[in-house]
C-alpha cells in the first residue's frame, strides 16, 4: 500500500516556495487561527550551512528529508530549513550552542503546529497519543532529519508498522492465526494521531471489520459474513467481544481469531 500525505487546506497553504516568506514575517492569520513561527527572542535567520560547522550530521542527512524539499532559498542565507522548526539561530550560533538559545529537542513539537494546525485537533481528541502533555512527541513516529518524513513509508508496509511494534510488542505477533489484516498495516484500523472512537480506531463497531469483509444477505434475510450465519451474532455490535474474534490482532488459539 501506498502512504500518501493527505494535506489540509491549511497545510497547502504553506506549500511552494511562498512558505518561507510567510515564515519570515514571523506571523499570520489564516481565518481565525495565528500560525506563529517557533519564535527565539532577539535572534535572526542564519541559514543552515551555518548549522553544519557543528550539526554535519543534521546537515548531511537533510537534503533527503521531506521537508528540505520547501526550503526557500534566500540569496544571502541559503536554505532555511531547520530554522523552520527549530527557530532562528543567529544568538544560538553566536553562543556555541547554549542553551535556551534555539527551540530545543523538547519543545519542537510544538513548532510543528505552525504548519500542521489540524493536528493539534487530532491529538486533543478523546482517544489518542500522548503528545499534547510531552509524554511522546511526534518524532517518536517522524523523521524530521532525513528521508520520509513518515516513517517506513514507500518501504514495505512491515517497516512502517515497525514504528508501532516498537513500543506496542504484544501486536507484533507472529501468530499461529495470523489476521492478514495487518498485511495492511496498523492503519487499516488506527489512526496514529487521535480519533473519537475508542482504541483510535477508525470506524466504530462491526463497521470497521465490515470494510473488508462482506456482508452478503439471501433471499431468506440470513446474513452472511465470511460464509457464516451472522443474524444473531452482529446484534452483539462489536466483532471483537468475548467468544466471538477478541483476538483481533491475530490468534494462538483459533483460525476464527479467539483467544
Ligand atoms: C558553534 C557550534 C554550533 C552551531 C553553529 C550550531 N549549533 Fe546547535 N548546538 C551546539 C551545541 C554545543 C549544542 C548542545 C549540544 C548538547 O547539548 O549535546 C547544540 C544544540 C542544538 C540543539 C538541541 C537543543 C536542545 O536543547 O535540545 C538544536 C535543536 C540545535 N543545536 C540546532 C541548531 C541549528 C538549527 C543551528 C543552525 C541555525 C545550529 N544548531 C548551529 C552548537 C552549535
Ligand atoms: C521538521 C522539523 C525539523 C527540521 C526541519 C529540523 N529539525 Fe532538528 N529536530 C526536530 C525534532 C522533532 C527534534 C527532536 C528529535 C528527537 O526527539 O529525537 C530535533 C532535534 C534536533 C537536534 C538535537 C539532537 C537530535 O538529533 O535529537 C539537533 C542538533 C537538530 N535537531 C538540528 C537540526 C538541524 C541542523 C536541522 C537542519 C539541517 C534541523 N534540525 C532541521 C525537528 C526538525
Ligand atoms: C514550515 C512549515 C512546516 C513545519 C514547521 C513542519 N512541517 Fe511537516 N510538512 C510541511 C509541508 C508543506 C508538507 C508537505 C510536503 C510535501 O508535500 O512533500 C509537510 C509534510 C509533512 C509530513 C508528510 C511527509 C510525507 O512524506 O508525506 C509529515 C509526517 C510532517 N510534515 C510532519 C512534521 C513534523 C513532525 C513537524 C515538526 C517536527 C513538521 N512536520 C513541521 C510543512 C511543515
Ligand atoms: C504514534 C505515531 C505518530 C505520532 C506520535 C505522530 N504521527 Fe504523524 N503520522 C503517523 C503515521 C503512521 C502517519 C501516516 C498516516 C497515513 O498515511 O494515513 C502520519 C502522518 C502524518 C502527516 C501526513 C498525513 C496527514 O495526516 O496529514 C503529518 C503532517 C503528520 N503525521 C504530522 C504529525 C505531527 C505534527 C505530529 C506531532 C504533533 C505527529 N504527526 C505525531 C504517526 C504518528
Ligand atoms: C513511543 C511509543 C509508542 C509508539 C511509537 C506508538 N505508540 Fe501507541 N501508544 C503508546 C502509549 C504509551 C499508549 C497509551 C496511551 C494512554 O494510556 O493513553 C498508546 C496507545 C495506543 C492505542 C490505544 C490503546 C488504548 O488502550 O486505548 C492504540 C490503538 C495505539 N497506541 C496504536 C498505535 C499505532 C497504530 C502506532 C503506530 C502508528 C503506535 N501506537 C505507536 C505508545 C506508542
Ligand atoms: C483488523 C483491524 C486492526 C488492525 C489491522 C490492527 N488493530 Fe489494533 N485493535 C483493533 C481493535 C478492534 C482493537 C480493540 C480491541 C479491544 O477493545 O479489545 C484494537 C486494539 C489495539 C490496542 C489496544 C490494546 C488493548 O489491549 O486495549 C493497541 C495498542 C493496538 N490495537 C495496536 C495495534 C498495532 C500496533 C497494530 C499494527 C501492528 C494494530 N493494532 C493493527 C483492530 C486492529
Ligand atoms: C484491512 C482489511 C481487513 C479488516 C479491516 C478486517 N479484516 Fe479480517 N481479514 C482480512 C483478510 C485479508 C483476511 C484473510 C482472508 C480471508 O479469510 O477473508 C481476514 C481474515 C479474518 C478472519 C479469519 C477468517 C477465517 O476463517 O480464516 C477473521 C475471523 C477476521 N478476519 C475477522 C475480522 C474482524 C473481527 C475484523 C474487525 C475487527 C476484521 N477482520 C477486519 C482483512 C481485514
């Protein structure tokens, strides 16, 4: 499968070459919404070659990453692009690298928001990853330095549920009875960020596993699913309670995915 950016409006808006000008203005008014740039007081724009003295590694993995492909050249400066997360950094390059003086490893989420403002509503939704009070951030699951932004995408589609694996093993199987579902990846059934639905999943109910299997009704009003009578079974609303598929991930103990 292939992973493709799905942008918002308020995404596009800052596509093209205009962002970086935008950008500079330091502040703007999309409808109601402020997008603020990571702002460090006092400091000025330096461009990155002036990072790479002391970031090489930064620097050189840069010119692959997804977002390089947006910097704006300035005659003067060059590329900005890690300024665009991590703030400008003329006192940050005059210091040495002291701290307080650049938007540091830990704040940088919130640099993200600048651009991606609709996310901020994803992970403030009921079910959904710990990001907003700094438990995990979104380079848990980003790279903001180098190739795909999103991790494992155009690789394999095991390489991008290797982002969840890492910290979710109890997924990551094998199984005797594996669920090709997962074939599809997490995202079949999760949204990474947030969702309203319970588990983040991205439908509720026997609505979910009905995106892939069909339901299929005879002339008596029996309705099938997977070749099986399912009348009585879909009033229980989930697939996944006890006795039925609970092991949806993928089973040990059953083909029909019990446990
Ligand atoms: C003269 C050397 C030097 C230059 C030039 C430099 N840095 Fe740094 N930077 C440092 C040092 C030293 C640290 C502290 C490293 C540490 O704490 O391990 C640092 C830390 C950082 C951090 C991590 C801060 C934190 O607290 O998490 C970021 C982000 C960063 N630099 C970005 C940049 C960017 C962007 C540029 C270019 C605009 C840049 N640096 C230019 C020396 C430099
Ligand atoms: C898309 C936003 C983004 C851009 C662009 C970006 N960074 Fe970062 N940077 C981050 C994030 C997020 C982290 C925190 C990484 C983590 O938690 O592992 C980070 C961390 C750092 C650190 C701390 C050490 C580390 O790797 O964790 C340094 C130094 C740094 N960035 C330098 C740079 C330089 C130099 C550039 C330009 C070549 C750059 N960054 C471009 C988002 C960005
Ligand atoms: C200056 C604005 C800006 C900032 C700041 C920014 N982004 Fe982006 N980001 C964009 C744009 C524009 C795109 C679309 C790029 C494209 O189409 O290739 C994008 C694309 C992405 C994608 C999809 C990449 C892909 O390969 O499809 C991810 C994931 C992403 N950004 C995450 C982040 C994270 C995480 C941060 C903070 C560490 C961040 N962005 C900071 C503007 C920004
Ligand atoms: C738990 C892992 C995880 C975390 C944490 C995470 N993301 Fe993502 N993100 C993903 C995955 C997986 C995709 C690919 C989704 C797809 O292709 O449907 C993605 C896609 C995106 C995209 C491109 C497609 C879209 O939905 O617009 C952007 C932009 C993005 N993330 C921004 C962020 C920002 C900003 C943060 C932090 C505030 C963040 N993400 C934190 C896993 C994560
Ligand atoms: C850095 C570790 C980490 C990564 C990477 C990660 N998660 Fe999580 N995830 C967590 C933590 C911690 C929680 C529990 C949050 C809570 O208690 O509210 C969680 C919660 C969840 C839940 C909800 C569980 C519940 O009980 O409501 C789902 C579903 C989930 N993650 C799926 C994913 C998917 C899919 C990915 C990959 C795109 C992923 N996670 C990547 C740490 C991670
Ligand atoms: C076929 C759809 C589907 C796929 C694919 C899928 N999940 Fe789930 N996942 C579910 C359902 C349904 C639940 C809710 C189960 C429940 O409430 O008992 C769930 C629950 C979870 C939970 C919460 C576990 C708990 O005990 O509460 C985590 C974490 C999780 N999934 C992670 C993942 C990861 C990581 C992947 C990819 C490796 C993945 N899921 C792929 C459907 C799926
Ligand atoms: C992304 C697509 C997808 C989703 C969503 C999905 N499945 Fe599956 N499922 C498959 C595929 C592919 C197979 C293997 C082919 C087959 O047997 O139809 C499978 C097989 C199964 C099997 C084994 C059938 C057998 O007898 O071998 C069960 C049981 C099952 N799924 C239950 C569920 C449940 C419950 C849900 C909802 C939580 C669900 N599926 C959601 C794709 C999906």
């Amino acid at each position: 499968m292939k992973l493709t950016p799905r942008l918002s409006k308020n995404t596009l808006i800052f596509g093209g070459s205009a962002v970086w000008g935008l950008l500079l203005l330091g502040c703007m008014v999309v409808g109601r919404t402020a997008l603020v740039v990571p702002h460090v007081p006092g400091a000025a724009f330096v461009g990155d070659k002036a990072c790479a003295e002391c970031h090489a590694e930064q620097v050189a993995g840069f010119a692959s990453a997804s977002h390089a492909k947006l910097a704006f050249a300035d005659p003067k400066l060059g590329t900005t692009g890690c300024e665009a997360c991590h703030g400008a950094g003329s006192l940050h390059v005059k210091d040495g690298g002291m701290k307080g003086t650049i938007v540091s490893a830990k704040q940088v989420s919130e640099s993200c928001f600048a651009c991606h403002l609709e996310k901020r509503g994803e992970f403030s939704l009921a079910n959904s990853h710990q990001v907003m009070n700094g438990k995990m951030s979104c380079s848990d699951c980003h790279d903001p330095h180098s190739g795909s932004a999103i991790k494992g995408a155009g690789a394999a589609i095991e390489s991008a549920n290797d982002t969840c694996i890492k910290c979710h093993t109890a997924q990551k199987g094998p199984f005797v009875f594996a669920h090709n579902a997962m074939k599809e990846g997490c995202i079949a059934c999760h949204t990474p960020h947030g969702s309203v639905n319970a588990k983040m999943l991205v439908a509720r109910d026997a609505n979910l596993c009905l995106r892939c299997h069909v339901q299929t009704t005879d002339r008596n009003g029996t309705i099938f699913v997977g070749g099986a009578d399912h009348r009585t079974r879909l009033q229980s609303g989930t697939c996944w309670i006890a006795g039925c598929h609970e092991a949806v991930h993928g089973s040990n103990a059953s083909k029909s995915l019990r446990y």
